[in-house]
C-alpha cells in the first residue's frame, strides 16, 4: 500500500474573502475584454455623494369660499366703536341744525329791521328790473284801454278803463269822460293807439313811473284821420288787484 505524502510543513495560504489580488489581471474571454470589476461599496465610504435630486414643493391647498353675509355678520364681534360714531354723527347733525336756524333767524331780523330804499335824484330806480319791468307793462297795457275808445261803445270802453285805476283816478276820468261823450259821440269819434316804446324813470315796491311813446289815430265821421304821436307819463301802484293806473300826464 503506497504511502499517502505528507504535506509540508507551511499551510496553504487561503485567500481572504472579497480580498483583490493586486497582480491580476482581468481575464479575456473570447477576443473581448472584462469589465473592469464594480468598486465595492467600502469603497466608496467617504466620497462625496452625488446631490439628491430636488424635491418639488406642494401647491398650496386652495381658499376656502367666503361666508355668506348672515354668515359673517353672526362671526363679527359685535362693534362698540359702531355706537359711539353713532352719537358724534347725531351730535354734529344736531349743531348743524341749531347753527342754521340761527343763521335764517339773524338774516330774517336783518331783513326785517333794514330800511326800504327811497327814491332820489340820483337812485330813481330802487327795485329789481323783474318788479319794474312788470310794472311798465302793466302801465303800457293800461294806458292803451284808456286812451282807445269809440262812440259805437263809448260807456262800455269807460267802464273797461276804470276797472285799470284806483278808486281816486277813477273818479276824475269818469267826470271828464261825461263831460266830453255828447260832443264824442255826435261826432262819431273813434281814438287808437299804439305804444312805440317804453321805459321806467323812478321805481320802487310800491310805485313806479313808466315813460309811454305814444302814437294817436283819431277818426272823425268815419273819414278824416288825424295821427299825433306824444309822450304819456303813467304813474301805477302795487296793490292786492296788482298794479293800477293812479295818474297819467301828457306831454
């Protein structure tokens, strides 16, 4: 029986696991290279790693909807500055009012102790140009009733005329129309004028003077028309029946 050999006295050198052999190379096989071996993961201990990849933010939740406005006036706290602008507003509305009657009060005491304008030389016209204007017409409307008559209805356009004077010029021009309506009316007379122009010479609220340009047609017989044109200066007064005629002078 053959003897089996001993083995020497060294021990095989193992090697260690996951160790490298520094002088080996990488094998080929058929006619291609191997990849280079991975780097293990002791290796890569202490190397900086790559940075991580960027973590996108979430969208921000959306907004709740609005309350409804029983909603929100049941979550207001109840306002105690709400009463107090309250009575300041009161207050200041209050001094307003009393500060506005005090005015009127003092302008109507000014207005009512404050002399009336008087008429002179050198202020004929004291009033306002609606007052007098309204005067001097009432004075042109007047005179042509006045002065316009005819023998076909001479009492009738007497009565006409009286009805535009105060009671005192009413009682002359009733006087003169009588004495002259027997002559008038023989001679069938008729009289119409017309009023060119007019204007105010002295005026205030109770009196005014008007100017009348007056241009007279007197008929005769029913033939002969005489034309004369004058000046007329009619005095009217304010009164409750309006302006009436209390004087007029020809010139």
């Amino acid at each position: 029986m053959a003897s089996t050999p001993r083995p020497s006295g060294r021990r095989p050198v193992r090697p260690v696991v996951g160790s490298r052999n520094p002088t080996g190379r990488p094998r080929t096989v058929a006619g291609r290279s191997q990849p280079p071996a991975e780097t293990p993961v002791a290796a890569s201990v202490g190397q900086p790693s790559a940075p991580p990849p960027p973590v996108e933010e979430a969208a921000p939740p959306p907004e709740p909807p609005p309350p409804s406005p029983s909603e929100r006036v049941s979550e207001e706290p109840p306002a105690t500055g709400g009463t107090v602008s309250g009575v300041r507003t009161t207050l200041v509305l209050v001094i307003a009012i009393v500060l506005l009657v005090g005015v009127a009060a003092a302008e109507g005491w000014f207005l009512w102790l404050r002399k009336e304008p008087v008429v002179s030389a050198d202020r004929p016209v004291v009033t306002g140009e609606v007052a007098h204007r309204a005067a001097v017409e009432a004075a042109s409307q007047a005179a042509d009733e006045i002065v316009s008559t005819s023998y076909k209805n001479y009492d009738d356009q007497v009565d006409q005329a009286v009805a535009k004077m105060t009671d005192g010029f009413a009682a002359k021009y009733r006087q003169t129309a009588e004495d002259v309506r027997d002559q008038f009316v023989r001679a069938k007379k008729e009289v119409q004028v017309e009023v060119a122009a007019e204007g105010v010479v002295r005026a205030d609220e109770s009196q005014v003077q008007a100017l009348l340009f007056l241009n007279q047609y007197v008929t005769t017989n029913g033939k002969h028309t005489a034309y004369t044109p004058y000046r007329a200066l009619v005095t009217v007064v304010n009164t409750d029946q309006g302006w009436l005629v209390s004087d007029i002078e020809t010139k």
